[in-house]
C-alpha cells in the first residue's frame, strides 16, 4: 500500500507514467468509466476548498466509483476533539482510499500511518500539495510537450504558497530548468526551498521584484493570488494583495507560445482581459487536474485496464 503524501513520493519516472495514463484517459474517458466500481473515496476536508475537493470527487465518480467524507472540519466529529489518528482508523473501515486537506502541516503524515488504506494529501497547510503539482506538472507537459529545458516564472506569494513550493521540488528533478521567481520582499520563498532545494541541487535561479523586466524570458509564468488566510494581520495583506496584476500590457512583452497558469482561486492578480488570450490555460488546468486525479487514483488502488 502507497500514499501520495509529497511530490517527491514518486519517482520521475513513476510521474511521468502518471502523466501519461492521466493523457490517456484524457483521450478516451469512457475507457475508465468503470474501472473503480464498488470502490470507495472519502474526502476529509478540515478546511474550504471547491476546485480540489470537486476535482477528487468527480474524478472517482468518472471512474465509476462512489465517494463520501464531509467538506469543513465544522462537519466533522473534529469538532468534538477527535484526532486525525482516529478519524482515519474510522474511515478505513468505510473506504477504500482517502483524500485529506487539512490547515496543520503533516495532517496527512499522521493519518497515513494509522490508515489501512491509501491517503492521498490534498494540501496541508502552508506546507506541499502534491495534486496540484501533478496537475501543473501535466498541463505544463500538454502545452510545450515536455518537463525540461524550459525557464519558468513564479509570481506571487513565494512565502506561504504550498502549491509553489511543491511545484519547485518537483520540476527541479528534470534536466535544464531555470527558475524566475517574482515577489516583494517579504513574500520570498523560504530558505528551505531556496537553500535545501534550489541551492542544494545547483538549480539556476534568480529573484526579482519585477514582473515587467522578466516576463520576456518566460516558457511558464506560474501566477499565484496572495492569501489572506496565511496572514497574521490584516494590514499587511491588504498592502500586499496588489503588488502584481497580469494585464494586457504586461502580456504584450510576453512571447507568443509563454502559457500562464494558476493554481485558482484568483482574486485580481489576473486580469479577466487575459481569459480570452490563447496563452491563458488555468481553466484547462484545472480540467487536466481531474484527470490526474483519476490516474493516481487507479495508480494507488492498483486498478489496471486492458489496453
């Protein structure tokens, strides 16, 4: 039995087979359609989500599965003080495979090892999401056609951003990636990802505060909104929430074939002027996200299909 608690779980090459079944069931979604029949997915959100929660829930039911499990910490018996070690126990004896957001670091580290059954992180506080990983780590594949030999840009919130810390790990194993990684000051990306991850693995990268003078250089401009849930006051959200906004001015420095993603939701640091622009991919994003969904998922249930 495996979990999906990090990106780094799966190798390169256990990712990009990944990838390529998610691809696969992309091209042909009624191949799949009952490959999870009587199998169960709970989802155990302790915190608000609408993409990823949606995303696992209509990737098992594509499969032809059936899902349970309750959508804010409120809605669960965590209201009465029960541990993440016992809930998983419980729901190990209704489910087949578990996908867990929580707002504590290591929620799901926990669980994982008091489950009987696959646990699947679908973000833990400020820390990883390896989801939305492999789902950047898809869409950036089906635009350009590979993982390597590209420059990517990062903007936003460096700091707080699990989503960016994820994706940095994770595209940081393929040869030839240069990062640009755009923020103010106090949204840097922590030392852990700069010196343990960048540093460590001789990653070219450089830091900017300006979007304007780099976005010429750009493969993938990674855009990220700045969360106010991460701030401890509201002062300092509010003087940072529009430090960048993507327009169509910025996109004419842009080359033809740079693609823009985001990991959603956005507030306003992408202009809705860019929604009709060719290079704007987050809404399919987001549809290859329940793809990749249904390929971990038949991935860590072990479900095969005849070719």
């Amino acid at each position: 039995m495996r979990h999906l608690l990090n990106p780094l779980d799966f190798s390169v090459e256990e990712t990009d087979a990944l990838i390529k079944l998610a691809m696969n069931i992309a091209d042909n979604p009624q191949k799949y359609s009952k490959c999870c029949v009587n199998k169960k997915l709970a989802v155990l959100f302790y915190e608000p989500s609408t993409r990823t929660r949606l995303s696992f829930e209509t990737a098992m039911l594509n499969l032809g599965g059936s899902v349970i499990g309750f959508s804010s910490a409120d809605s669960s018996s965590a209201s009465k003080g029960e541990s993440v070690a016992d809930t998983i126990r419980v729901v190990s004896c209704y489910a087949d495979i578990a996908a867990m957001r929580h707002p504590k670091e290591g929620a799901p580290l926990v669980a994982s090892r008091f489950s009987s059954i696959p646990v699947i992180n679908a973000g833990d506080g400020g820390h990883q999401h390896p989801t939305q990983t492999l789902t950047d780590l898809l869409t950036i594949n089906t635009l350009k056609g590979r993982l390597s030999n590209m420059t990517v840009g990062i903007c936003g919130d460096l700091k707080f951003g699990r989503t960016v810390h994820s994706l940095i790990n994770a595209l940081s194993r393929y040869t030839n990636i240069k990062f640009i990684l755009i923020s103010p000051p106090e949204l840097k990306i922590p030392d852990y990802i700069r010196d343990g991850v960048l540093k460590a693995r001789n990653i070219e990268f450089i830091e900017s505060t300006n979007l304007d003078s780099v976005i010429s250089k750009l493969d993938i401009l990674y855009m990220t909104r700045v969360q106010r849930e991460r701030f401890f006051n509201e002062e300092d959200y509010i003087r940072l929430k529009d430090t960048y906004i993507l327009d169509s001015s910025k996109m004419k420095l842009a080359g033809d074939d740079m693609y823009i993603l985001h990991p959603l939701p956005r507030v306003n640091e992408i202009s809705i002027e860019i929604d009709t622009d060719h290079r704007a991919a987050y809404f399919k994003q987001v549809k290859l996200g329940m793809y990749i969904r249904m390929a971990l998922i038949m991935t860590l249930l072990e479900v095969k299909i005849d070719d």
